[in-house]
C-alpha cells in the first residue's frame, strides 16, 4: 500500500505525524498558529460531502483544512 506523502492524501481514519509545511509566508503561520508543527500528530476525521476541506484532529480541536492547503504539509506516518 502506497504511503501518503501530503496531509491532502490522508484517507479518514488514517493518522500520520507532521514533517514539514512546505509554504511559506501568512499561510505557513496560519497553519502553525493552528498546532500544525513538526512532529504533531493528525488524524483525518472525514471530508465534507463535495470532497473539499477536510476536518483533521489536530492537538485535540477539529480543524478543516482545504485541500490545496494541505497538499503543502508533508507527512510520516510512522
């Protein structure tokens, strides 16, 4: 089974940890202001129901997070 490489890839259910945001500027802070740092945790609850965003557990509060966003947090899920 492949692995998923970007939080965007993450199936609801799956958990994987933080490696890298690839982005940079407000976005970059946007996202690490909401507990998206190095090696946090996040587990993909689910998608809403046209696909885009995504509601992610993240440091125990739900967090939806576009798809495009997402796709520039790098992930290891071990």
């Amino acid at each position: 089974m492949e692995q998923p490489h970007n939080l965007s890839q993450l199936k609801p259910g799956q958990r994987a940890f933080v490696a890298h945001i690839s982005t940079a500027g407000t976005m970059r802070r946007r996202l690490m202001d909401l507990g998206l740092t190095p090696h946090t945790e996040v587990m993909c609850l689910g998608r809403s129901p046209l696909g885009d965003p995504s509601a992610y557990l993240i440091r125990d509060a739900v967090i939806a997070i576009r798809a495009k966003d997402s796709q520039n947090i790098i992930i290891a899920t071990e």
